[in-house]
C-alpha cells in the first residue's frame, strides 16, 4: 500500500513538472511573438 502511494505521489509530481514546463513555453511563445510582431510593425511603418 505504501509503495502504491509513492507511485502515485510521483505521478503526480512528473505531471505537475509537465504541466509547468508547458505553461512556461506558452509563455515564453506568447512573449516572443508579441515582440517579434512589435518589432515588425516597427519596420513596417519605418518604411513607408
């Protein structure tokens, strides 16, 4: 029974690593996309 409990546990654990590693590099996606595209705005309405 204990060691179903730890198993459990770490299951869990690895699970919330994931789901944290994957909300971070959403995040990290969304900041560089909102960069790059203020970036070329910036370039775009520099040359005109």
């Amino acid at each position: 029974m204990i060691r179903w409990t730890r198993v459990l546990e770490a299951e869990h654990r690895r699970r919330v690593a994931e789901d944290t590693r994957a909300a971070e590099r959403a995040r990290i996606a969304r900041e560089l996309h909102d960069v790059v595209t203020h970036h070329v705005t910036g370039a775009a309405s520099s040359r005109q």
